[in-house]
C-alpha cells in the first residue's frame, strides 16, 4: 500500500507499507530528486529525511504523506523510534534511469537500495 502527496510540495514523496512478512523493515519513506538536486536543510538546519525532519513537530510531515490519518502516523514514529523504517532517494537521471539509494538516521546517503 503506498500513501504519497499527489502535489509538488515540500515533504515526503512517498510511505509505503512492507508485506512481506519476513521482513524486520515495516514502512519504506521515500523522497525522490531529479538529476542532480540534494536534499536540503529547513531555516533550523534540519536535513531532509533525517529522523529528526520526520518527527520534527509530532511528526507532521508523515501525517501529511498519509492523509491525516493520525492511527498509520503513530505506527510509523513507534516503528521509526525502532530502526523498523529504510529511508530511501530515489533519483531520476536526465535519461530516466532510477537509481535509489539507502538513508541513515542523519539523511546522508550510506549505499545504494536495497
């Protein structure tokens, strides 16, 4: 199951639900870029996709990538709060070709996913 804006707007891309239930990772956050763009860092020098980003005020950001559903929220943060969540880049070359890439806890890339 997949939960995402559908605008272009600062936040996350994409949540999406793991079923396979041999799997110690239950959501997969996804933030995509274009060619060459980074992610950034808010006014208060919080990285993007950094769990800081993700809980910063209650963890608005996953409310809103999962439509105001406060129930999937909390389940996100509590499974976030246990190392149960891949944070993932997905970037799209100028030639279409995805690569994606896995995030640490800090928003810096640490190898390619998965």
């Amino acid at each position: 199951m997949a939960y995402s804006n559908d605008e272009i707007v600062k936040g996350i891309d994409g949540i999406y639900s793991n079923e396979n239930p041999n799997s110690n990772i239950k959501y997969v956050i996804n933030e995509s870029r274009f060619n060459a763009s980074q992610l950034c860092k808010t006014k208060k020098g919080i990285k993007q996709m950094s769990d800081e980003w993700l809980l910063e005020d209650g963890g608005k950001r996953i409310l809103e990538a999962v439509n105001g559903d406060r129930k999937l929220q909390k389940d996100i943060i509590r499974v976030l709060n246990k190392g149960q969540v891949e944070k993932v880049l997905s970037r799209v070359g100028k030639d279409g070709k995805v690569t994606t890439y896995r995030l640490n806890s800090n928003g810096e890339i640490i190898g390619f996913w998965p």
